[in-house]
C-alpha cells in the first residue's frame, strides 16, 4: 500500500452503482482508494480497473456495515495498513419498500443502522485527524481533506412507502449541514450530495422498481459521482445532483407539509 504522494479516499459502497462511480473518479483524480462493501469480488474486479488504468492502489475491505462493530474494524484496518484516510465518503445505504407497519423490522433496523448509525460512527472516527492535520497543514493540503455524506432528494420530504429510508436521509443531509458549519474555518469540509432517482441496483433491493416515480427517468450514477466529487473539491455543503432534482427540492419548501406527503405519496405508488 501507500504510494505516498497520492492522497487516500475511503469509499463505502464502492460494490455497485453511485459508490463504484466514485472510485473511478477519484482513480482519475490521482486517489488511492480504500474500498468498502460486503461483495469482494467485485472490489477485487474494480481494484484491478483501476490500478490498470491509473496506477490507483486499493485497499479491500469486505465487510457489513450493518454490524455494529465494522466501523471500529475498517478504522482499524486502515490504521494498521498505515493509511491517512483525507476523504471519507459515506455512500453505502439501501432503503425498504413498503408499508411500516408491515415491512420486516429487522430488515428495517438494519436500514438505520447502516444509513444512519455507521455514517455517523464512521465519520466520529475519521473526522478527529483530518482537523488535526488540517490545523498544522500548508494552505493546499488543507483544501484537500474532506467527507462526502450521500444523502439524496428524499432528504427534503417525508416519504410514504418508504417512511424509514426518507427519514435516514433527512438525517444525513441535516448532520452533514450542521457538521459543515461546526467545521467552518477548520480547513476540513463536509458535502451532502443528493441524488434523485438514479440508475444503480438500489431500487432493485429495495423492491421498488414499480414506483411512479421511475417513469419520470432516472439519472446515470457517473453524472452523480461527477457530481459529488466537484461539489466535495469546491467546499460546497449541499448538492443536489440534475437541474430537476434540484427544483423539484426547492419546490417543497413553499408548500403545506401535508400536500407535499401527499405528493410524496403518489410518486412512491405503484400502478
Ligand atoms: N439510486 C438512487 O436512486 C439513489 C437516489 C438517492 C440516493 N441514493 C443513495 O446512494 C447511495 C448508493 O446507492 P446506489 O444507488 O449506488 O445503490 P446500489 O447500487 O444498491 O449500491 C449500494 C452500495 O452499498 C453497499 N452496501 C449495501 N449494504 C451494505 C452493507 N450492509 N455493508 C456494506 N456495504 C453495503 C453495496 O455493496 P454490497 O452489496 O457489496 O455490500 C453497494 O456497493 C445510497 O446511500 C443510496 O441511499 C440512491
């Protein structure tokens, strides 16, 4: 591991869909890369993409972020593979179609535990160093450390058929703002990206592939990575990925809470 010239980012989720998007960019950017999912294989295949293309050098982590215990594991990994980890970004979530009260609860606890509960416990982790770096940094090194939270257009509505999902990602989006803000000046800055419906394996898991609001289109996930990677470089706390995600974001902050749930209701049905 470490070529030392090349800063490190650390991607969870890297498996599939917006994640694998983002290795490659940051491969291009001149990253190496620790990459974390529970698929090995298809790290593996990524890894050596990548390596082939820019010489980037991976380190895999197969792991399940459910486990309450896998944030303190990869932070011991990276410690022990002697990695500085300068860009943490949290991507790895899924999210459960259906009603409530009768989708599985364990399936759904899982859902927070992972959106939720390893984000925040990743990002506790990680954060610490990067300020103290960042404090004893030159001017460049300091604009180049960050965290890049995927939270996503649900983040701004309630969401009915997936009451849990959309409720993780407001929190994402919430703690990334105020985060952002206890960080100003530290050198060290936080970007929640929100992507609206994006073309990955996400709705797939999670068994919502005949919603109404899939007929609207769906975003490529490189267009997001790109996305997020400029939007992290720039400092920037939020971005909303496409113009019409963006508006259809900002239309809800004027209206009654009861008819955007409303709305939020109809675009997560299936006919
Ligand atoms: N697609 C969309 O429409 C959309 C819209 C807005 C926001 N987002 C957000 O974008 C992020 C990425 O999702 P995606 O669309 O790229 O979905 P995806 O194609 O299903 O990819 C999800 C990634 O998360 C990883 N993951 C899932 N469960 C995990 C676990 N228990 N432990 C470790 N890794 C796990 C998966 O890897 P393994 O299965 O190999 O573990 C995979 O790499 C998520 O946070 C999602 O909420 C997606």
């Amino acid at each position: 591991m470490p070529v030392p010239d090349r800063k490190t980012a650390l991607i969870t989720g890297a498996s599939f869909g917006i994640g694998l998007e983002l290795g490659r960019v940051f491969a291009r950017e001149g990253y190496n890369l620790v990459l974390v999912a529970r698929s090995a294989d298809k790290l593996r295949q990524l890894a050596s993409e990548l390596e082939k293309a820019h010489g980037t050098r991976s380190l895999i982590l197969a792991v399940d972020l459910t486990e309450p215990g896998a944030p303190a594991y990869v932070l011991d990994q990276t410690t022990r593979a002697d990695i500085q980890v300068d860009v943490l970004v949290n991507n790895a979530g899924f999210g459960q179609y259906g009603l409530f009260a009768e989708n599985d609860l364990e399936e759904c606890l899982r859902q927070i535990q992972l959106n939720v509960t390893t984000l925040t416990h990743l990002t506790r982790l990680y954060l610490p160093a990067m300020i103290e770096r960042a404090k004893v940094g030159t001017t460049t090194e300091r604009k180049s450390g960050g965290i890049l939270n995927v939270a996503s257009t649900a983040a701004f509505q309630p969401g009915p058929l997936m009451a849990v999902y959309f409720a993780t990602k407001a929190y994402v989006l919430h703690f990334s703002e105020a985060l952002a803000n206890e960080l100003n000046g530290s050198g060290v800055t936080v970007t929640a990206l929100c992507p609206g419906a994006t073309a990955t394996e996400f709705h797939k898991r999670a068994n919502a592939t005949g919603m109404n609001l899939l007929k609207f289109g769906a975003m490529d996930a490189r267009t997001v990575a790109e996305d997020g990677y400029r939007a992290l470089m720039a400092g920037k706390p939020v971005v909303i990925s496409g113009f019409k995600n963006w508006l259809l974001a900002q239309s809800v902050r004027f209206s009654p809470r009861g008819l955007v749930t409303a709305i939020a209701r109809k675009t997560q049905e299936a006919e």
